[in-house]
C-alpha cells in the first residue's frame, strides 16, 4: 500500500462541480492500494498515518500527531500511485489492484481510521475528482507498507 500524506490547512474534493469530501485542518491522504496488500498493510499505513508526528509542539518541532491535533483526513483512492514508470512513457498500471479488491480495501481503510476516532472525509472511489488543497509548510510524506 503507498501514500501519499499532504498535511494541510485546508483541502477538499468534488465530483461533477459539487464538493464529496472537505476538510480544515489535517492530512490529504492519497491511497494506492497494491496487487498483493492485505489488511495487515493497511492496518499499518493506517496507523502510521494516524501517529506520524508532523504537527508543530510548542516549541516548533514537529512532535504532535493528527490524534494530537484534533486533525482530519481527507482520503482520495489513487491508483496512479501504482505507476510504473520505467519503460517507455505510458505509465503501466498493473501493480495495482483490481478495482472490486481495491475499494473493498479502500473502504476497510476508511472504516478503521473512523473507528480510531478520526474525522474523515473520502472521495468516491473511480470517480472523476478535483481534488484543492492548501499544502501546510509545505509538508509532503510518502509511505509505503512493503518498505
């Protein structure tokens, strides 16, 4: 599983001009879900993201969590995460997996962070999005679960 955490003052996604998902405050998650995760992966992306310490403390180090924070998440299912690059200059996606396999996990995902007690917003999985956002810092993680 990879993500990609933006953390953010604000960000929001909209599907046909109308907004699905907005959030002041927190992580722009983007989730690619691989061929062979399992909910152990996702069980740690999620924790991980969760517990990743990129919120200034008093002292302005970052030290703090999203659960510290009181922070949201927007989560936005990517499969172009899964990318591959490396021949040629169309990307070939087939280390991703299948559609009915990945929103299944998706949704489990979602689910789990909720159950943590956070806030969180989603797109709509396969759907067309806008996804804006106001990059806090900047702050940009990548995480990935086979690592």
């Amino acid at each position: 599983m990879r993500a990609v955490i933006q953390r953010v003052t604000s960000a929001d996604v909209k599907i046909g001009g109308k907004v699905k998902g907005a959030v002041d405050g927190g992580f722009l998650v983007l989730l690619g879900i691989g061929a062979d995760d399992t909910e152990e992966d996702m069980v740690y992306i999620a924790e991980k993201i969760i517990n990743l310490r990129i919120f200034s403390d008093e002292n302005d180090k970052m030290n703090l969590s999203l659960a510290d924070v009181g922070g949201s998440l927007l989560v936005i299912s990517q499969f172009t995460l899964y990318g591959d690059c490396s021949h040629g200059r169309r990307p070939y996606f087939g280390g991703a997996m299948e559609p009915n396999g990945a929103n299944e996990m998706y949704e489990k995902f979602v689910a789990y962070v909720r159950d943590k007690g956070i806030h969180t917003e989603t797109g709509e999985f396969g759907a067309d999005m806008q996804v804006s956002l106001t990059n806090d810092g900047p702050v940009t993680i990548i995480l990935e679960s086979k690592k």
